[in-house]
C-alpha cells in the first residue's frame, strides 16, 4: 500500500492578498479536514459562485488532478455534489463505475474511496472531497467535524466576497468624489463656450467619454486643462 500522501510545501501566510484569498480558505479547509479523519489520505476542497473562476486545493498533487479531470469532463463527485446539493460517497472505486475518467486516475493515484460534501452560503458553493487508500472508510465523514469546517469555510469565503465587493465600491466612490470638482470645473467651461446649462454640458462631456472610449473624469482634466481652447466647433457638434 502506498504511503499517506503528504501535505502541502508552501505554507499559508497572514498577509495574504485579496486575489488568493479564496485558495487559501480552501487550503486552510483540505488540510484541516485531512487530519479530523483517520483513514483520510488526503483532502480537496472547491469554491464556485457559477462564475468563470473556480478555485480549488488540494493536499497533494494527484488530487489536485483528479479536480482536474472532473471539471474538464463534466462528471464526477464534486460535479454530482454541486447538483445534488447532498453528500456523494465514492465507498469503493474498484467496483464504482458511475464516472470512468475519475475513477480511472484515482485508482491510479492509489485513492480507493472517497467522499464529497457540499456548503452554500449566500450564492457560493464550496466542495470537501475527502479521500482514502481503503474502501468504505468514509462514511461517516458527512456527520463528524469535518462538516463543522466546512460550513465555517463556506461562511467565511462568503464573507470575504462582500467584503471584498464593499472595498471595491468604497474606491470607486472615493474615485468618482476625487474627480467631482475636476468635472465641475468642466462643466463650467463648456457652459460658457456653449452658453448652455449645466445638464447640458455634463451630458457633452458623457459624449465626449463615450465616443473616445475614456473615463468621464480624464475628458473634464483635459477640458480643463485647454481651458475650452479650440473646442467650440467640437462641443458644438455634439449638441446636436
């Protein structure tokens, strides 16, 4: 029988940034979940939103390609998890014939069971997939404390995301506030040049962004920095 399959090499650091957040949530869970079960060689965890990114980690690189071969085929535990929304137990792959690609590479990796979970919270789907060496060893995975992690996990990935999101608007506020009295400033000029109102020229300045693909605040710097010169004909036109 092959030896466990070793944890990972890179160790997880607090100052993580944003972007591989998610991956380290999911390490945090495979490697935690590896250990609360005895017969458990290894772990994977998942996280999915129904977006483009899917990230994914696992304790060892064959489970890492077993991750692999089911997203590229469509089938397997962690697809089935996801759709059933209910735990998918692998009890014993030699005679398991629902999905062939993955049962192939995991007996090939050694693995002769395994065991998938799925969490929601708030629109986000997390997988633990949980994996042995000897069948029928998994079964009572679902009930023991790796559930407790993965519920934990899912809640904070979940978290995360908003948090995430709320810092995002937060910069786009401050952002659109920064460049407020520039746009002011703008408007003024074009007001005078066009001698129209101030509605007016705010959407002159939104056409002018729109035809030249640039950012409403970069145009208003630029027609503040030529003060309106040589303009007129241009703002003119687009009056019309």
């Amino acid at each position: 029988m092959r030896q466990p399959l070793p944890k990972p090499l890179d160790h997880l650091t607090r100052d993580t940034p944003p972007s591989r957040l998610p991956t380290r949530r999911l390490a945090e869970l495979a490697e935690g979940a590896a250990t609360c079960m005895p017969d458990c060689c290894g772990a994977v965890a998942t996280a999915s939103d129904g977006g483009e990114e899917r990230p994914a980690a696992a304790t060892h690189p064959d489970l890492a390609a077993l991750v692999t071969v089911q997203r590229a085929c469509g089938e397997g535990p962690i697809p089935a998890a996801e759709a059933a929304g209910t735990p998918v137990d692998a009890a014993d792959l030699l005679v398991d014939e629902r999905w062939p690609r993955y049962r192939a590479l995991a007996l090939d990796s050694g693995v002769r069971s395994s065991v998938t979970m799925p969490f929601h919270a708030a629109g986000l789907t997390v997988t633990l997939s949980l994996y042995s060496f000897r069948p029928g060893t998994l079964r009572d995975a679902p009930r023991g404390p790796v559930r407790a992690l993965g519920d934990l996990a899912a809640t904070s990935l979940a978290r995360d995301r908003s948090y995430q999101a709320a810092l995002t608007e937060l910069d786009q506020l401050g952002a659109a506030l920064r460049s407020r009295p520039v746009v002011d400033q703008a408007c003024g000029i074009v007001m005078h040049v066009l001698v129209c109102d101030a509605d007016e020229a705010f959407t002159v300045l939104r056409r002018v962004s729109q035809s030249t693909n640039r950012k409403l605040s970069e145009v208003a710097a630029a027609v503040v920095d030529r003060r309106g010169r040589g303009l007129e004909r241009e703002f003119a036109a687009l009056t019309h």
